[in-house]
C-alpha cells in the first residue's frame, strides 16, 4: 500500500510586484483617499479616506476583471492582498490630501 501525502492544491504564486503596482496605482484609490482626505478636519479621518479608498480601488478591479478589461482576472484571487495593500497606499494619499487642504 503506497501512502500518499494528502493537502490542498496550491495556486501558482502571485506577483507581489503586480499586486503592488495595482494597489498602490489605482486611480480609484488615489482619487478617493486624497479626496476624503483632502475634506477631512481630523486627522484621525484619514483612516476613513484609506478604507473608502481601499473599497473604491477593489470595486474598480472587481468590474475590471468582470468585464475583461485587462489581466485584472488572474489577480482575483488576490484581492485580500489588493485590498489591505490599497489600505496602505490610501493612508499615503489621504494624509497627502489632508497635508495640501487649504
């Protein structure tokens, strides 16, 4: 009787490189975080910039890889990694936003 090692079958790796660059690049990202950020009177609102900005950027991915716009589909599964990345790089914007407010 042979035994063999049972376990999930992995995925191929993703890019991390990819996976930045769509996270930290997002239009939607930067476009909100530095927009809610840019309206917010406390600093502590940026964390809300970054979430919105987050979600925006998820969402703009999410119709990218329905639609077939680009190779957004072979990061679908990623987008736990896209999100908390944008959340990372949505703090960068927002807090950019709040610096620049008038």
């Amino acid at each position: 009787m042979q035994v063999t090692p049972m376990g999930p079958d992995l995925q191929t790796d993703v890019n991390l490189l990819e996976l930045a660059a769509y996270a930290v690049l997002n239009p939607a990202t930067v476009a909100v975080s530095f927009w809610i950020g840019r309206q917010a009177n406390e600093k502590q609102k940026i964390w809300i910039a970054a979430f919105a900005g987050a979600l925006a950027g998820i969402v703009l991915i999410y119709f990218a890889a329905l639609l077939q716009i680009w190779d957004a589909p072979q990061l679908g599964r990623a987008g736990g990694g896209i999100f908390a990345a944008s959340l990372v790089a949505g703090l960068l914007y927002g807090w950019i936003g709040h610096a620049t407010r008038k």
